[in-house]
C-alpha cells in the first residue's frame, strides 16, 4: 500500500480547464484574460481572480463578459498571454512576478473577436466554445483572515448564450457537446496539458442531461430573444 506524505505546496492546481475572459475596458477596447479558477454549476459560473486585476475591474463595472473556452490546439495563443495584464500602471504583485502591461490582447495572441449576442464583450473566433455571461454576485473569499482578504475576489455569472463549433457537437443531437470531440485546455500547476483518453465508462452518464436544466436555461433564451429583436 502506497503511504501519504505531507507535504505544503505553494498553490493547489490540481487540473483545471483553461478559461479565456473577455470584456470591455473603460475606452470601450477589449481586454482578454487566461485564468483557470473556474467551475460550473447549471448555467452559473464561479471565477476566482485577482482583485487588482483588469477582468474582475472591467466585469464588476460593466456586469459583463465571455467566457472563452480554449481547445488544447490552442495553447500556444494562451501562453502568449502568460505574464500580460490590461492595467496600466502593473500592479505591485504582478510586477514582482514578471508581468507587463499589454492593451493589445487579441493581437498578442493572435486570436479574432467577434461581435457577441447578448453582452458586449467579444467572443473569441478560435475558441470552440464561448459562454456569454452576465455578473450576478461577488462572494468573499478569506474573510477570516485580514492578510488575505480583498486580494482575490469570487465573482458569480449566469450564462446568457452558449455558442460552440459544430465539429464539437454530438452528431444526431442539437445541445449536447461531445466529450470525445470536445478537447479542453487543462492547467495544472502552471503547465498546460490536453485530456487523454477515456478512463472508464460513466454510470453518471446515464442521468440524461435535460434533468440538470435550471430556471437560468428559460431565462437565457428571454435574453436571446431580446437580443435578437423578437
């Protein structure tokens, strides 16, 4: 039998998928962010991301932006990111950790925005999925502690449109993504890596997925409506 160990690592990345943030700065110009402190309940989202940082800033402000999800393809545009903020002058903590100021995001990375839907953040061409999203709360994280506390807000979306390439979706199906066509970017502790094969079928996969449908999914589509003028 294999034993633990303790042991005390600086951050707890175990795997995460890749999520690329756009929104609008004050200019009106677009910013675009990589992250990975994300997860999905229903068609809400939870970000974790610096305070100082220029996305939670334009998203508090505005009350809006996209959700890019980045294929595994795709690394090499996200890495271009890698230590580049939109604020201007670099924060202390991201200078100390070797960031430079870039208002040119989409052109660093060499990715294409396109006009979205229902916000006005655009979504990003390459990407295979692009959820446009809506602020609906900032949660406190470290509350507890005055040395932490402020420094990394938790903000809350709800998913107006979900948008994805057809090459993605399961044939014979109009809303389900493909899990063996779908190949997500995955951060863990700071590398970059794709999804290996499947490990094992999924007794959950038989829950169909309709039955994990929210009042956000009719609420959604009110928004597209408008949207869309109808």
């Amino acid at each position: 039998m294999t034993t633990h160990i303790g042991i005390e690592p600086g951050i707890l990345y175990f795997g995460t998928p890749v999520v690329l943030i756009s929104t609008v700065n004050e200019d009106g110009t677009p910013n675009l962010a990589p992250m990975s402190s994300a997860f999905w309940l229903g068609w809400r989202c939870i970000l974790g991301l610096g305070a100082g940082s220029k996305t939670p800033q334009n998203m508090l402000r505005t009350g809006e932006c996209v959700l890019n999800l980045p294929s595994d393809a795709l690394a090499p545009a996200v890495d271009r990111l890698a230590l580049t903020t939109g604020t201007d002058p670099v924060p202390p903590l991201k200078l100390e950790r070797g960031y430079r100021y870039e208002p040119d995001k989409f052109g660093t990375a060499g990715l294409t925005p396109v006009a979205s839907e229902t916000v006005a953040p655009p979504r990003v061409a390459e990407c295979p999925v692009a959820l446009e999203a809506v602020v609906e709360a900032e949660h406190p994280l470290a509350a507890d502690d005055p040395k932490q506390t402020g420094y990394v807000v938790v903000i809350e979306v709800r998913i107006t449109r979900v948008l994805v390439h057809e090459n993605i979706r399961m044939a014979g199906t109009t809303d389900r993504i493909d899990p063996d066509a779908w190949r997500p970017l995955i951060m863990s502790f700071q590398q970059l890596y794709g999804l290996g094969e499947r490990a094992h079928p999924s007794t959950l996969a038989q829950v169909p997925e309709r039955l994990y449908r929210t009042p956000d999914f009719d609420r959604a589509r009110t928004a597209r409506s408008q949207a869309h003028g109808q």
